[in-house]
C-alpha cells in the first residue's frame, strides 16, 4: 500500500513542479535510526517530498484524530505514522506514547520526520524550534542521526514552478541519561535543539523580511540573467545577496535603497530556460495535440486555481489544495469525457496524455520566446553595482 501511493504521489510531483531537485543525499545514512528535521513552508507538499524522495522509508508524526478517519486514518496506519495527542483534539494519549513509539520505531532502524517549527508558514526566516526532535533523539538509549533537510520553492503556490530539497551535514547525538521523569536533561536538549537549528539555517533561505527576500530574487534574476543553473547554486546566491542586503544595511542604507529602487524599474520577469532547436521542433509538429488537450482540460486547471484561492488566503496553503483537487478534479473530468464520448478505455489514456503534451509544449514555445525579447537596458548598471557589493563582502 506504502509502495503504490509514493507511486501514484511522486507522478503527481513531477507533473505539478516543472523541476525537482535533491542535493546532500549523501549525507542520509543508509542504516540505522534517522530523524529528518525539516523546515516546513508549504502545507501538505512538504511532507509528500520526504515521502516521497527521501532516499529511504520516512515515517511522519501526524495528530492523533487522524487515525480514526475512515480514509484518511487507513492511508495514515499505511505510512507508518505516530499519533501525535494534543488537548484540543480530545484525544486520548499522551506526550510520552508519542515519544515511546518514535523511539522504538528509531531503535529498529526506522527514520522519521519532524517539522521542529511546529507549523507551516510563510515567514521570511525560521520560527523559534521545538524541543521534540531533540528529546526524542537524545532518549533513544542508542546512538542516532538527525539530518537536517531543507525544502526551498522558486514560488511554493505556482503550478510548474521548481523545488528543491537539501539534506545538511549530519547530526550524529549520543543517548544521554533520563532524568527522574524520563526525559533527557534539559541544558542537552536545548543545546542539541541549537544544533539543529543551525543545521537547518544552512540549507534554508532567511532574510529580515519579504521585502528583502524579494529584492534578492528580484537582484539575482538580473546578475545571473539568461544563464542556466541548478537550484542549489541559485539557493547559494540568494544565500549570498542576503548577506549583501544585511550589509548595505548596516553600513551604507542609502546605496542600499538606490540600488533597490533600480532593481524594481526593471521589469520583472522569470528566467527563460536555454531551449534546444529539436525541442522546439517537436513542440510545433505536438501542437495541434497540445492545442486539444488545452481545450480540454483548461477548464478544469482554472477550476482548480479558482477553488484554491476561494478557500484560502494563506499561502503555505494555496498548493495543497491545489495539489488536492487536481489529484480529484483531473481524473473526474477524463472519466467524464470518456463516459461522453463512449471510447472509454482510448479516451482514458489521451485525455491525460493530451494535457501533459500541452504543458510541456507551451512550456517549451513561451521559453522559445523569452529567449528572443532582449534584457532590460538597465541591467548591466544593476548587475555591476551588486558585484562591487559582492567584491566587497570578499575583502
């Protein structure tokens, strides 16, 4: 059951975001107890990446509710999951049942994952952790490995954006001795809670506020331009303009807010993709069947953007239930059509065809066509003052 749904919710993936990556895989060990402690900005997504692309089995802490669904609860029992009790559920359990049973699953072998910020949000920086992943690790009586794992979205609410999950240097914590109450002493709990925090800062992008971080992408859009590079290079270079919009800051803000205003004149648009002349080639032979499929399933995909921003206004949301109701209203509507056509079994395999021939055609011909606009003519003025800025960090 486990094996079919990573399946089914990894094709799901690969066609919701245009490019995944994962980065660090080396440093999740291939045996023994792991925890994965990871940042948490976008809902439901977050957990199926580690489920679904973590390089081994990965068992979740879920709240306790869940287990007594009728679905939802099977699918929950499936996974491996560990009931998490709080007082506002009304269910009955404890802390220590919820601990007790991670650290069994660990001493076996297991991994788990744990959201030590305790919410998703969309803060500009990390929230203050829990102490729950330190205290689970620190009294499994045996020796266990915390590997921070951070999840970074070029836009986490955009159909066929980019994602990309980073696992940080391994934490290796020895078992320390429980206290009266069972639990490990506190000052080793903080300390290790500090640990993971840093771990996890360094496979993370944080600035001050959102205004910052879009200036960053904003600023490392121009410098880079129409260059291509990975999704972990383009986290490092955030990484990097952060540091240049802290220090600007605090040592010259007026250079800071003339730059700033430069930035935002230039009109703002994505980074085209390089794009091979075969590609578009085959678009153009595909595109009467991107053209049928688009007509098809439009109405569906405006649907399912309509329902997302109707329910909700936050936006660690918006993709899970974008991500929900296309896994419900897509299949429905292929059905339907085959049902109204009467060519079940052919209408069954190209209608979803048809609409991922059409995503990728239009994909390829609208980077055919950024490619060809010229870049703003203030970029390089931009460009050159934010790598003096770079030379200077340097010094």
């Amino acid at each position: 059951m486990r094996r079919a749904l990573t399946v089914i919710i990894r094709i799901i993936l690969r066609i919701f975001f245009r490019r995944i990556e994962l980065v660090g895989l080396e440093h999740v060990p291939r045996d023994g107890g792991v925890i994965f402690a990871v940042n948490h900005p976008n809902g439901l997504i977050d957990p199926l990446f580690l489920l679904c692309l973590a390089p081994r089995p990965v068992s979740f802490l879920a709240k306790a509710p869940l287990f007594h669904y009728p679905v939802i609860g099977f699918i929950t029992r499936a996974l491996d999951s560990i009931p998490v009790y709080r007082r506002q559920d009304n269910v009955k359990g404890t802390n220590a049942e919820t601990f007790g049973a991670a650290r069994a699953l660990l001493a076996r072998g297991g991994s788990i994952a744990i959201f030590p910020e305790g919410t998703t949000h969309s803060d500009a920086q990390l929230r203050e952790l829990k102490t729950g992943a330190a205290r689970i690790a620190l009294g499994c009586g045996c020796e266990e490995t915390i590997v921070p794992a951070g999840i970074y979205y070029t836009s986490k609410r955009r159909f066929r954006s980019s994602a990309l999950v980073y696992f940080g240097e391994p934490i290796v914590v020895a078992p320390a001795i429980a206290g009266d109450d069972g639990e490990p002493p506190p000052e080793r709990v903080d300390e290790l809670t500090r640990e993971i925090e840093r771990g996890l800062s360094e496979v993370t992008l944080q600035a001050d506020s959102h205004a910052a971080l879009e200036l960053v992408v904003r600023a490392e859009r121009i410098v880079t331009g129409r260059e291509e590079m990975s999704l972990a290079e383009e986290l490092e270079l955030r990484r990097r303009f952060v540091e240049g919009y802290r220090y600007l800051r605090e040592h010259d803000p007026s250079r800071l807010a003339e730059l700033e205003s430069m930035v935002r004149r230039i009109e703002k648009r994505g980074r085209p993709r390089r794009v091979r002349v075969s590609a578009v080639l085959l678009s153009l032979l595909l595109l009467p069947a991107a053209i049928a499929g688009a007509i098809v399933n439009y109405p569906t995909y405006r649907l399912v953007g309509f329902l997302a921003h109707r329910l909700t206004d936050e936006e660690e949301i918006v993709a899970t239930i974008k991500f929900l109701a296309s896994a419900l209203l897509f299949p429905l509507t292929w059905i339907a059509l085959a049902l109204a056509v009467g060519h079940i079994v052919v209408m069954l395999i190209a209608a979803p065809v048809s609409a991922y021939v059409a995503v990728r055609v239009f994909e390829t011909l609208a980077d055919a066509l950024a490619r060809l606009r010229p870049l703003p003519a203030e970029r390089d003025s931009v460009r050159a003052r934010i790598l003096e800025v770079a030379k200077e960090l340097e010094v």
